[in-house]
C-alpha cells in the first residue's frame, strides 16, 4: 500500500484502479506521471503500467523496433495498447533492451 505519508489520505492497493491509484498519487504536491508510474510498477506491483514519459522506455523501444528517433509519448501509449494487460511487463523488456545496447557500446569502446 502507498503510505499516507506519500499519497495522502486514500489508501491505494494492488486492487485499486489504475486511473484513481495514478490520479491519487499526482494529488500530491511534487509527484508527476513519470513518479506515479513508478510506484504502480515498483511500489504497488501493478501489471499494466506504461512510463512514457521514461527515457529508458522510450530509448528501448527506439532500439527493439529499429527506429532512429526517440518516438514521443503519445505514439508510445499507441502503441502500447496491444501490450494490455502487460504493459509493465514490456517495460521491463524496453528497459533491458537499453542496458544491452548501453552495455555493448561500452564492450566496444574497451576493445576498440
């Protein structure tokens, strides 16, 4: 559960839904969407939550699907939606397929 120390008065659980426990969170003074997100995936567990606004997302997607550009949120919620009811789930993936190009780069660099 969000403490309400951080969330205020309502209690927000895993069973809460995902546009009341996102709007609970923004209530606060100093949470945007990005932070909200976060504690849905990382705090309360939920399934289905998808960071745009994340570099790590947007910069894994561009890599996953070969594009050049990072692509802006809106297209990313777009096309998120196929990714329903496990959009956390192809977080976790865009956010590892950014490390490995992170990583290979640096491999790259130490050998030349």
């Amino acid at each position: 559960m969000l403490s309400v120390s951080i969330v205020g008065p309502s209690n927000c659980s895993f069973t809460t839904s995902l546009p009341r426990a996102s709007s609970s969170a923004l209530a606060v003074r100093g949470i945007g969407r990005w932070t909200a997100e976060m504690l849905l995936i990382f705090h309360l567990g939920r399934p289905d939550a998808l960071p745009v606004d994340d570099f790590g997302v947007r910069n894994g997607f561009r890599i996953a699907y070969g594009r050049r550009a990072l692509p802006t949120p809106k297209p990313m919620l777009r096309y998120g939606e196929q990714w329903k009811p496990y959009r956390t789930v192809a977080s976790w993936y865009l956010w590892r397929a950014a490390d490995g190009a992170r990583r290979k780069r640096a491999v790259q660099q130490i050998n030349g």
